[in-house]
C-alpha cells in the first residue's frame, strides 16, 4: 500500500516539475535543427547517388562561360608618350 502511494505521489511531482520546467523555458535536450529541403529535392525521385550518376549521363554537360577579364590601364613607355606629343 505505502508503496502505491509513494508511486502516486512521485507521478504527481513528476507532472508538476515537467509543467513547470516547460513553461519557464528550461528544456531537458536541445531541440534538433532540422535540415532544410531545396526544391529540387522534393521534385526529383530520391535515386539518390546513383540517380544523379545516371541523370548526369543523360545529359548533355553544360560550358561554364568565363567572364570576360576587365581592360587594365597600360601606362605609356617614353616613346609612346613622345610619339604622342608629336601628333
């Protein structure tokens, strides 16, 4: 019976502190972060690594266009400058 009763009340304590501790804010673990899903992800079907082997098989392989290198200023040798001053 006192064994019953010592179960009843350690249920009830128990109750209570898990209220109390998750309305303060307290949490026992750490909430997991989840991972998030691109859109592509949910499209396609998961054929996973062997999927994309295949998938990148079937089509044609794209060229990466290089950007165009930007004009750098050349400074003028002597006979440049002199050739200018001539005109």
């Amino acid at each position: 019976m006192a064994g019953l009763l010592d179960e009843l009340v350690s249920g009830v304590v128990d109750a209570a502190l898990k209220e109390v501790l998750k309305k303060t804010g307290v949490r026992k673990t750490t909430a997991k972060r989840t991972r998030r899903r691109t859109t592509t992800a949910k499209k396609k079907a998961s054929g996973g690594i062997l999927g994309d082997i295949i998938e990148a098989a079937l089509k044609p392989a794209k060229k990466v266009a290089k950007r165009p290198r930007k004009q750098v200023s050349r400074r003028r040798t002597t006979a440049g400058r002199s050739r200018q001053r001539s005109r």
